[in-house]
C-alpha cells in the first residue's frame, strides 16, 4: 500500500506573489496622492524656457502671489492669504533651523514685476540662500 504524494515545497522557499501584490498598490496609492502633495493657491504662471532647477532633498518653501497680489505660504493652512511681515517671520524661522531649505516664488503673471522682486528681496532679508522663480514651459 503505497501512498502516492503530490509535489511539496521545502519550507524555505517563500511565496513573494503576495509582497509583489502590496508593493504594487502602495506604488499606486503613491503615484495618486504625490500630486496632491504639490497643491497650492491656483496661480497662472508665466511661460518661459528655462533650464530646471536640480531636484533637491527638502521640499521646498513656496510663497505664492495671487492675481489679485496676495500672498499665500505652503505651511500651516494654505488657503489664508498672509501679511508680507508674517511670511517673512515664518521663512525666517523655517531657514534658521534648515539653511539649504529651497524657497520659490509662485507669482501669477498677471502680477506687477515690482511686487514680485519686493516678495524676493523679503525673502532674502529672512535669510533664504536663494530664491527661485516657477514657471511653466511654453507649449
């Protein structure tokens, strides 16, 4: 009386189709939500061809100007519009504890030149290394 047996695994192989199933869903969960990370105050950059600037480590700070010339920062509740003093401070004290934090300025075309270059030299006074400007490349 012989019992036949089917093929049986050792027990040190590892069944991966599972981890493989996970890691996919978690890639997708990323890839939906990374944009959403980027959202700010909807602004109408200006075109311009320009090489980008090298991907950096940190986020960085964004300090968007409005069509209407407010300003809004991306920490804290994005959707209040900011005293120019009080993203000053703020910056300040986000670069004091991060000296190579980036800072960029998200400024709607429609916005004076003046306003903007008084946004950058606030910036700098609160310590920024440097500050970039956004824009969208010509289509």
């Amino acid at each position: 009386m012989s019992r036949s047996r089917g093929k049986r695994k050792p027990m040190s192989e590892i069944n991966v189709v599972p981890y493989i199933d996970v890691m996919l869903v978690l890639l997708i969960i990323f890839m939906v939500t990374a944009p959403m990370l980027m959202q700010g105050v909807k602004v109408d950059l200006p075109e311009a061809a320009a090489d980008p600037v090298e991907n950096q480590d940190s986020e960085p700070l964004i300090v968007s100007i409005d069509a209407q010339g407010k300003l809004y920062l991306n920490l804290g509740n994005e959707e209040q519009a900011l005293a120019l003093a009080t993203i000053k401070d703020r910056v300040s004290k986000v670069v004091k504890r991060n000296a190579q934090k980036p800072v960029l300025i998200w400024g709607d075309q429609s916005v004076p030149y003046g306003d903007v270059v008084t946004v950058m030299v606030a910036l700098q006074q609160a310590g920024a290394p440097s500050v970039g400007l956004v824009t969208e490349s010509p289509q």
